[in-house]
C-alpha cells in the first residue's frame, strides 16, 4: 500500500493538529465538523489558519484523515518546512537543538524510532543520516545525532 503524500499546507496541518495531544479519531472528527475552536487553544501555532489548510486539502484531493492515522510523507519540501516539521514534531528548534549549514541541517539528537519516523516523513527528497562522532554520549544516551542533507543537489 502506498503511503499517503501531501503537499506543504496540508502537511503542517497534520504536523499541528497533532501536537493538540488529542486522541487522533477526537482530531479528526473535530476537523470534519470544522469545530477548530477546541484544537485552537492546544496546538503548536494556533494562528495557522486551519480552515484555508483544509480547503487547499479538499481542493487537492489530499486525504489528511488518512495522513493522521497511518502516516503520510511530504510531496516536496523546502528547508524551512522541514524546520516546521522538526519543530512540530520533535520539538527540536534551529540553534537551541541544531544547526544550519546551507541545505543542511547537522547535529540533531533523536530517538531510533525518531529517525525512522523522520525518515518516513521527509525521505523522498531529504536524506537523514548518522553523523560521525557520534560516540561522545552515546553510552548514556539512546538518542543519535543525526544529519539531514538534500539528496540531490
């Protein structure tokens, strides 16, 4: 089975709407029945204008209920959505948990499960992978430093 794909808009909405802490059936329902105002005071960027994100869906043909119960992956996405997606998703933030170099984010410390996840999200145009070095706690740690690089450039 192939795995839902959807653009931008539509993806941070997913990515949003999740960091709610809602159960995913309570968020889903709540979206079909346009009652943004519950999910509004809990999500991440309550100024993210839902209602336009999921007129884009419907107008794409992008099915976000889908993407909210089994997982989805980005059609395309510029370096700044995948600072969204890492701030979203994994609460990691530019200089307070990684750093920046060109197109390539570089020192970010996530979970094995983390990186399988991102991967799945972000891997049809960017590559996350092990960075080197990365012994200096890994001992006490069981989270990995990761890098995330363009594939093709």
């Amino acid at each position: 089975m192939s795995r839902v794909r959807l653009s931008i808009p539509v993806g941070m909405l997913v990515e949003n709407v999740l960091t709610s802490g809602e159960a995913m059936e309570v968020i889903i329902d709540r979206l079909h029945q346009r009652d943004l105002a519950p999910l509004l005071s809990k999500i991440k960027e309550p100024t993210m204008d839902l209602e336009e994100r999921l007129q884009t869906a419907e107008e794409a043909g992008e099915d976000w209920a889908e993407a909210i119960r089994s997982g989805y992956e980005f059609k395309f996405l510029h370096i700044n959505g995948l600072k969204r997606v890492l701030d979203f998703r994994f609460d990691r933030k530019i200089d307070r948990d990684y750093a920046q170099e060109g197109l390539t984010l570089q020192h970010i410390r996530l979970s094995a499960q983390e990186i399988d996840l991102l991967r799945t999200l972000v891997g049809r145009q960017w590559e996350v992978y092990e960075e080197e070095n990365n012994e200096a706690g890994a001992a006490f740690s069981t989270q990995t430093l990761v890098g995330i690089k363009l594939k093709y450039q």
